[in-house]
C-alpha cells in the first residue's frame, strides 16, 4: 500500500483498509529500530498551540528514525508576530523541510495548511475539531489490549464537545461496530453533526451523564479532562470542572479486560491511586505516540511500505 507524499488531516481521510494498514506498521516499529531509515530527511514541527505529548514524540520519532528536525513550540517567536498568514507560514517552511507536523487553534487550520503545502501535512490537532495521528495511536492501544477492535464496548467520558480526540476516535470507530457510551453533561455532550454522522453509518451509542451506569459494561474508559483554554465564557468551566472523578472504588465489578485511556494532560478526573491498577493503560498509551509517528512518517515519506 502506498501512501507516499500523502497527508493525515482527518481521520476521515482514511479507509478501514488503511487503517488496518497503519495500526500493522505501528506494531512493526513496536518491535523493530532502524536508526538510519530516515537519514536526510528533515520534518517541520510547527506547533502554533501548546503540546507535550504529541510534540515530543513526533520531534522523537523523527530522531530515532535518523531525521532531523526544525520548527517551534512558541508561535509568539515567529512571524506570526509580524501578521503573516499561516497559508503563507506553510508555504515558506514546506520549502525548507520534507514533511510538517502542525498543530494550531484554528478549526480548518490542518486542512489550509495542506493547500499552501506540496509536502505531507500530519493534523496534530486543529482546534476542537480533529487529531488523527491520536486517534490511530488510541486505535492501536484499544486493538493492543483487547487483541481486538470489533464489536467492543467503550464509554468517551468528559469534554465531549470540545475534545478533539473523541471526535476522531468515534469517527474512526464506527468502521468496527463498536457500541459507544457518551458521558458527559449536556452542555459538554457529543455535537449534533458527530451523532448524525454515526447514525447514518449504524453505530449504537447512547448519551449518559453518570459514569457509574457504564464502567460494569465497557471494554476501554476514555477518559478526557475538562478543557478550560477552550471555554468563551470561565465562569461556565467553573461549574463542570470536576463534574467526573474515576477513583478506586468506582471500578468494582469492571471487566477484567477492561483499560482505562486518557489522551493526556490529566487535571483531576482520575486519582492518582489508579495509576497502580491493573486497569490503567494511559501511560502504555502514550509510549505508543512514539511508534504511531514513527509509522505515518515513513509511509509518507515513502520509506515503508
């Protein structure tokens, strides 16, 4: 399969077929180091928002592989200053590199910059609207420890308005018949269009707004924090801060295969005592950026097939 000088803007962009195709170079990476597979290369990392995660392990990822890597973390130090536009931001930093990772505020900004940019784009997160390169890695963590991802039952908790993350995953998800519970309350619950769209392709799926009601049923909690950066108006983030709370007790009687996820950074909606379950699998999760990045760099560099 070739996905050589090919852009990852939504996850809609892929097929099942494709899907399938990354989740298996992801285990290859997994498994197997090449230092030299992308010597001469060099990646763009232009992350006009902040980032820890998925920064790190693409600027990482890049490195391991033998790339090199130019960019910022800091868009106050660019241009930007100056009023230059992102479509010509990409345009100039595509000359200079052979592959960019952009994160920025803007929903619509990943797609933009991909018509400004001849080189591959990776969407690490535009706005609220998408992460793809998170939703594969989440896919591979769910198929990792469940040997699986048909038919399996999993409850989004949080943000579910603002969190760019579950959008992706449930999009991604209705290729593989999961039945999905939505917690959340109703001012942070799944939007509209998200729901008509799983309609349309016959996914079940519920809207909840006690987690208590679905841990017992699910195969993966994902977990999200409330996201206060992408709230208009503080005094409403005040009021669902800490509307959910997983703590220890709360996971009697959950399935034995059952992990928890959380796409990362946690604020308060997980005690910290549950770091030392057997259910948490949020760390393992992000270890596994490192190999996603890994993967969708080479085939869209053309190194792998």
């Amino acid at each position: 399969m070739n996905f050589k000088g090919k852009s990852l803007i939504s996850i809609k962009d892929l097929t099942k077929v494709e899907i399938l195709h990354i989740l298996k170079t992801i285990g290859h990476f997994k498994k197997t180091k090449n230092p030299k597979l992308l010597e001469n290369f060099v990646l763009g990392s232009c992350f006009f928002e902040p980032s820890t995660r998925t920064r790190l392990s693409t600027e990482a990822a890049m490195s391991s592989l033998g790339g090199k890597v130019v960019g910022f973390a800091d868009p106050s130090a660019t241009s930007q200053k100056k009023h230059e536009t992102l479509h010509d931001s990409i345009k100039i930093i595509s000359q200079y590199v052979d592959i960019l990772a952009i994160r920025h505020p803007q929903e619509g900004s990943a797609r933009l910059a991909s018509q400004a940019s001849k080189k591959p784009i990776i969407n690490c997160g535009d706005g609220a609207n998408q992460h793809p390169s998170q939703t594969l890695l989440d896919l591979f963590t769910i198929q990792e420890t469940q040997k699986k991802l048909q038919g399996l039952n999993i409850a989004m908790v949080g943000d579910l308005k603002y969190g760019r993350t579950v959008h992706s995953l449930a999009k991604a998800l209705s290729h593989f018949k999961a039945r999905l519970y939505f917690v959340a309350p109703m001012s942070l619950q799944m939007p509209r269009h998200i729901l008509n769209e799983l309609k349309v392709q016959n996914v079940k799926f519920s809207l909840h707004d006690k987690m208590e009601n679905v841990i017992k049923k699910v195969d993966i909690l994902y977990m999200t924090r409330i996201q206060e950066e992408r709230f208009p108006d503080k005094y409403e983030y005040e009021k669902v801060k800490n509307v959910y709370v997983l703590r220890p007790e709360m996971l009697v009687g959950a399935k034995k295969n059952m992990k928890i996820m959380h796409p990362l950074p946690r604020v308060s909606e997980i005690d910290f005592k549950i770091d030392e379950s057997p259910h948490a699998y949020y760390f393992e999760q992000a270890q596994n950026g490192l190999y996603t990045r890994q993967a969708l760099i080479s085939l869209f560099l053309g190194k792998i097939n």
